[in-house]
C-alpha cells in the first residue's frame, strides 16, 4: 500500500492489535493521491476533490457552519431532491489551546479517523504527531482529544470510528503540559 | 410655549370665538338633550372669558388645527415623511401619531409593545421584524427570542381594528395565531416570513376564525406539521381571500378541501401551493381559476405517468389563464411537462425556478420567450450558459438570483464570470442581484459596475473562502471597489472572495448610500472596520462573520451605534471587556454577547473571548426575556 503520511501507520495496524474499525471492514487509504499537506483553498485539492470519489480523493474540507449562507429551508429542499440520506450533520465544537477561536465541524463528513486529523490539522494549521496505541500521540505539542457522553476527556483515536462518532460532544486539541496523565479509556 | 406656538394661539382665538358661538347656540336650540360635553364646555368657557381670561387655557385651537393637519396628514404614507412631520412640534407629533395607520418596526426589541401602543392609537397595520438575518444560517442558538407574543397581546388590547400583521423572524406560536383570530374582527392579512414555532394547527384557527381574511402568506417559515387539515377549516362560504401562499407547509394537504376553497374564493389571484400538490391536482386548480396572476405549481410532477390522451392538456391549462404573469414552484420537476408553461412566458414578469435542478438545454426554449421577466430566481444548474440565454432575451431583467445546487464550499460550481459579465452586457436595467459562485474575476465585477448603473443591491458569494481572482490571484478589493464607485444608487452590499483593507477603503470611499453591508471572512485588521463605520454615513445594518475585526475596529464606531438598526460580529476577534467598553458609553444601546449554542459553558480556552456580538439600539433598555445563554452588558 502506498506510504502517504504518518496516518497511514493507523492504516497497516496488524490483526491482533485494536483496528480503527468495525471487524472485518477493510482499511483502505484514505488520504488524497499527493504527498503534499493540502492547504485550504488551494487549486489542487480542489482538482482532487472533483475527480475522485470521496473515499480516494482527499479529505473533504471541514464545513463551516452557515457557510455558503444558504438558508437550511433552501438546503433541505434541494437536497431531498438529491436523494442523499444525508441526515441533520452532527456538529461538535473544536477548540485549541491558545486558539482565540472556536470552530464548529460535521462529523459526518468524515468516514475514518485520518479525514478528521487532517481536517482539524489544516483548520488550525498545526500537526499532531504519530499515533501509537499504548503512548498516545507522539511527535508533537498538540494532542487531539474529545470529551465523550460522560463527560470524560479521551484521546482521539482511542476507539472505533463509529462509537467514537456517537459519543463525542465536542474536540479540543490540548498542548503540552495538560496531556499528560491522559491515557486511552477511562 | 414657542413664540410660534403663542401668536398661533392668538390667531387662532378669533377662529375659537366663532366656534364657540356657534356650539352655544345649537346646544341652546335641543333643550331635550342634555348637553354635549363640547358645548357645555364652550358654555362654560364662554362664561369664563370674561371673568378670567388670562388663566382660560382653550384646548380648541389644538382641536382646529389637528383637524386641519389630520385631514392633511392622511396624505402621508411614508414613514419617513411621517417620522419628519412628528418631529416639527408637540402638537404635530400628537396628530401624526393619531393618524399613523402602519407601524413598520424593524427590530422588534428596539421598543416596548407598551410604547408603540401608548404612542400610536390607531394602528391598522403592523409590520415586524425579529431575529438578524444571520440566525438564518444556524448562527444564533434556538430560543435567542424575538416572540411574537407580547405584541399580540398589547396589540390586542389596544387596536381591536387592527387588519394587517407583517412578521419576519419572529417566533410564533399557536395560541398567539389563536389570540390574534379572536381578537381582530376585521383583521385582513397576515404574513408569516421565516418565522417558526406554529403548526398547521395555529394556521387552522386563523383560517376559521378571521372571516375577512384576504392574505394568507407563509413564506420560508418552519411550519410543524400538526395533522391538521387546515384547508377544510375556512369557512363554508364565499370568502375575501386574495392571496393564499403555503409553499413551505412541509405536509401533505387535503387536494379537495382546496379545490372547492378556490372554487368559492372568487377574489383569488396568488395561489403558491407546496410540494404535495401533483400536476394532476395543479391542473384542477387552475381550470377553477384561470384568473390567478400568481401561481406557485407545487411539485410540477405527475403523480401517475399516464400516456397519451388520458393526461390533462396541461399547456392548454396554462393558455387558459391568460393573467398569470408570477410562476415559482417546480419543486420536484419532470422536465419533460415543463413546455407546458410556454403559453405564459410572454407575459410573466417574475419567474422563480430555483428548486429545480434546470439544465441549459432545459432553460433556453423557455427563456426564449420571457421577454417580459423582471425578476428571475434558478440554481447555478442553468450554467453560465443559460445566464446567456437570460441575457440575451430578458431585457427588462430587475433582479437576479443564482442560488448553488450544492451549496457546500467545496463543490464544483457551474457559474463564474463569464454568466455574470454576460448578465451585465445583456441586462442594462439590472437593479438587484444575488450570485453564488465558485469562480469570479475582478473583470467581471467591474463589467458589471459600468454596464449597470441602476443597482441598488449587490451580493456576491464566492463560496469558497478566501478565493482570489481566480485568473490573476489577486485579492477581489478592486472589483468590489468599482462596484461602490460606479453604482452610485447602491445600499446593500455583501462581499466575499479574498478582500484586503484595500477593499474596504473602497467601500467607506465610495458607499455612501449603503444601508445594509454583509461581510464574511474577509479583510486583514481593525482598519477595515474603521473604514466603514467612519466612511458610510448610511449604515443601518452591518453583519460581520469570521473576520479579523476586534476591539479597536468596534471602538471606532461608537458615534455611529445609536444611529443604526443592528451591528452584528460574530467569530471575529472581540474580547468580553471591548464590548463591555461600548455597552457603558452608549446607554441607549443594548449589547448582546453569546455563543452558538444553548448549552455554552465556561470554558478555559474562551472565557474573554466573544463569540457573537449583536449590538442594537433601544428606546426601553435591555429586554427581560433574554435566555440564559444571551449576557447583556
């Protein structure tokens, strides 16, 4: 399989270690064709977008809320004409340490753990490391985490997709200091 | 008094002797009646004069010259005029405020309902609006405010005559529909735009209750769908109705109840059905009233595909209306009954096809033939070649609108300069246009600065962010720039793109007619705001979103706050103690700081940090219903 960035270790995780997904579905590469860090609004990734299918092209771009400003009684009806059982969209804020800012995005735009991190990397305009099931994010100041149903602050990545598309609330990407002491789970 | 006002008096007394002379004696002629208070109070004063004039203070001199000027004023629809004439002196505030019939208020928390009733008396129509515009696009929490329901309730006390209510985003609830059929006898026309928090059950009590109803007109409202046949809920015989729009009841309907309502609704000219209503159902509604000039068509499908001569002659339909001259609708079109409407298209003005996914080969035989159209609305799906088709036959063309088929910031985008330039080169008298894009050049936009001198309204949405001249890289500043230089009668301007300072400069230059400015993701520093709070002495209404605008730029328009309807800032970069700055030095404005959502919580990361201002002047101080997640400083 082709070696595209660090995301694709996730990607090769062998039968006995935890997979990033539901048993017996097949990881496939996620990220776009290029090696370059796709830059928001650059001409090439829009290229990549068009051409191919979600699933192969790049990362699709983390959708603003109220951006294009088309009223959601104009989205809806065009989209039942669609024919897309694209539901309400699950927005979760994201905040980062430092960041005067919040951001909110969809997550049901993103079909695999790889999509989110690059959507959250070029929102921010950071990077966050290699992921390593026992340690954590490594390689990096910045750690992805979320707060889940309880209440609890995980580590992103910690579990799979799905469950983790369920019972996440919100994302902060934390820096330094505060991460330690942060293991996976409870 | 003014000296003015004294030698008016004096004047006046000779007018006020004939007049009481005349009281006191047709009040001595009817000795049967007791008297009048008005001539027993001339006696009285008559008997007063000459014991004590200097303390004899007539209240008809007022009398005589309010019903002069009310007799006057009558003429006076404008509110702008109105609000001068009101301010000349007490004695005309009084007669303007008695003879005010529309009471336009354009943001609801701006006054009291207790003022408007207190000041106007005899109100017949009110128009109302609530919530900023950006709360459309799921930028302000649910349940911020902006109800209906205390208006209904002071309204209803205290102008029982009232025939006319014209809401936009406003919350509204079923009991206030309820309140307002049983209190208005007379009440004529209701208007619901974009607002939210009633059913079909709230639209089934006005239906039965208001039996001079003439408009009813739910336009882009949420509408719950309660299961009930409202339809069958007007009353059984002949009614006033004039204006029936329903196109956004997202629930099906009771097709006969609506048929034989049109059957006796002789008066009955705009009918905007919804998407529930068939072709087949459409076309027996149109046999049953071919004098309608306005029609929504409802799905514009067939809800069964029957062949040949078993289907309803649907142009022969269309040819029998022959006043139609508005179409919208076509909100699940089967392109191959769209000829159908060719017999109309010579006469219609205003053509709304944006809920249909229209390709160029499906719009030019149509267009063709709209010579007349002067308002045109479709989806970027007619490419930029059907914007030359429109530019080549619609000469009259006033307004645009070019709404995204897909409108995420990603997509592919079928339009560009090329429509936008050919729209300008072929649509002189173009007054207003709304254009989503993907690709957009300075050339074009500046194109459209000269060959369109009557615009008025000019929004561009590039919808990706922070895109640049897409042939030279360049920021937009200079196209937008030609805009508010060249199109001199311009009041509403919303920009996107890549826009520098530069840009901005431009518009407080040149802008100075812009009322309402929409601003998003754009400019690089306070200078910006600066610019446009100090250079557009017009501003009523800015809405600002993502953009590096922070307590300095807010600062520089302090002069100007009390002067205009509504600042909105939100995701820009303002801090608690800036915003608190302007709430202490300016009074007369509320200050509202919140978050996107309900459920805000302190959080480390943004405890300073604002996430939407709204500013917004006030005659009666901060509003008490504000929820919890709204702090006003």
């Amino acid at each position: 399989m082709e070696k595209v960035g660090d995301y694709d270790e996730l990607v090769n995780l062998k039968a006995t270690e935890l997979r990033l997904g539901l048993p017996g579905t097949e990881e496939t590469i996620s990220c776009g064709k290029s090696n370059k860090r796709a830059l928001p609004d650059d001409d090439t990734e829009k290229e990549i977008e068009s051409t191919g299918k979600t699933e192969t092209a790049s990362p699709p771009k983390a959708q603003i809320v109220g951006w294009p400003p088309v009223r959601s009684y104009r989205r809806n009806s065009i989209q039942t004409k669609k024919n897309e059982s694209e539901g309400q969209g699950n927005y979760v804020k994201v905040s980062m340490d430092g960041a005067p800012y919040l951001r909110k995005i969809d997550l049901t735009v993103y079909k695999k753990y790889p999509e989110l991190m690059k959507s959250l990397e070029n929102m921010f305009k950071f990077s966050v490391g290699e992921y390593f099931e026992r340690e954590g994010y490594k390689g990096s100041d910045f750690v992805p985490t979320y707060e889940d149903k309880d209440g609890d602050w995980m580590l992103i990545g910690d579990v799979p997709w799905e469950m983790f598309v369920s019972s996440c609330k919100r994302l902060r990407i934390m820096k330094g200091s505060e991460v330690k002491g942060l293991g996976c789970g409870v | 008094m003014t000296e003015e006002e004294e030698d008016s008096s004096a004047k006046m007394s000779e007018d006020v002797k004939r007049y009481l002379k005349l009281d006191t004696r047709s009040s001595a002629a009817a000795t049967s009646e007791p008297p009048c208070s008005s001539s027993s109070s001339a006696s009285a004063l008559a008997n007063n004069k000459s014991r004590n004039f200097k303390s004899f203070e007539p209240p008809c001199p007022d009398h005589v010259l309010e019903n002069v000027l009310e007799n006057v004023l009558q003429f006076l629809t404008s509110r702008c005029d109105r609000n001068a004439v009101s301010l000349v002196c007490r004695s005309w505030w009084r007669v303007e405020a008695q003879t005010r019939f529309e009471v336009f208020i354009g943001n609801c928390y701006s006054l009291s309902p207790l003022r408007l009733t207190h000041r106007f008396t005899r109100v017949r129509s009110l128009v109302l609006k609530g919530k900023p515009r950006f709360a459309d696009f799921n930028l302000m929490p649910r349940n911020w405010g902006a109800q209906f329901a205390p208006w209904v309730a002071a309204t209803a006390k205290a102008y029982p005559w009232l025939e006319k209510v014209h809401l936009k985003r406003m919350f509204v609830t079923d009991d206030d529909l309820a309140l307002l059929a049983e209190s208005f006898p007379g009440f004529k026309e209701l208007t619901l735009v974009c607002c939210e928090g009633f059913g079909t059950s709230g639209i089934a009590v006005v239906a039965n209750k208001c039996r001079q109803l003439k408009v009813l007109d739910l336009l882009e409202s949420e509408v719950t769908d309660d299961e009930v046949d409202w339809l069958s809920c007007f009353p059984a015989s002949e009614t006033h109705l004039e204006s029936l729009s329903f196109d956004c009841v997202e629930s099906p309907i009771n097709f006969k109840a609506l048929e034989e309502l049109v059957v006796r609704s002789p008066f009955l000219k705009k009918l905007r059905t919804n998407r529930f209503v068939s072709l087949e159902v459409l076309h027996r509604l149109m046999v049953r009233a071919p004098q309608l000039t306005s029609l929504g068509t409802g799905s514009f499908s067939p809800e069964n595909v029957l062949q040949g001569e078993q289907e309803p002659d649907y142009a022969a339909a269309f040819r029998a209306c022959k006043s139609i001259s508005c179409l919208s609708g076509f909100r699940d079109l089967t392109p191959e009954y769209l000829p159908a409407i060719s017999p109309v298209c010579a006469n219609l003005t205003s053509l709304n096809f944006s809920y249909a996914n229209i390709s160029p080969d499906m719009l030019k035989p149509i267009i063709r033939n709209c010579h007349n159209i002067r308002v045109f609305w479709a989806l970027d799906s007619i490419c930029d070649e059907g914007l030359q088709a429109v530019a080549a036959t619609c000469k009259e063309l006033r307004e645009l609108r070019v709404f995204p088929f897909d409108p995420r910031e990603d997509s592919e985008g079928p339009i560009s300069g090329v429509g936008l330039q050919a729209i300008s080169e072929g649509c002189r008298k173009l007054e207003s246009i709304l254009y989503f894009c993907q690709r957009m050049t300075n050339g074009a936009v500046t194109a459209m600065s000269e060959n369109c001198p009557q615009l008025t309204v000019f929004r561009l949405c590039i919808m990706g962010r922070h895109r640049p001249d897409h042939v030279t890289g360049k920021p937009m500043d200079v196209g937008f720039g030609a805009i508010v230089k060249n199109c001199k009668k311009l009041t509403r301007l919303a920009v996107s793109g890549l826009l520098t300072d530069e840009a901005f400069s431009y518009i407080g230059e040149y802008g100075k007619l812009i009322r309402t400015l929409s601003v998003a993701f754009a400019g690089n520093s306070d200078r910006a705001l600066r610019y446009v709070l100090e250079g557009c002495p017009k501003l009523q209404k800015l809405e600002i979103r993502d953009s590096p605008f922070g307590d300095v730029g807010l600062r520089s328009g302090m002069h100007r706050y009390c002067n205009m309807r509504f600042v909105w800032l939100s995701s820009c970069v303002l801090s608690r103690g800036g915003c608190r700055e302007v709430a202490h030095a300016l009074p007369n404005v509320v200050v509202e700081v919140f978050g996107s959502d309900d459920d805000d919580d302190d959080d480390t990361v943004t405890g300073d940090y604002v996430e939407t201002l709204y500013l917004y002047r006030s005659l009666d101080g901060p509003r008490k219903d504000a929820p919890k997640f709204v702090t006003i400083l």
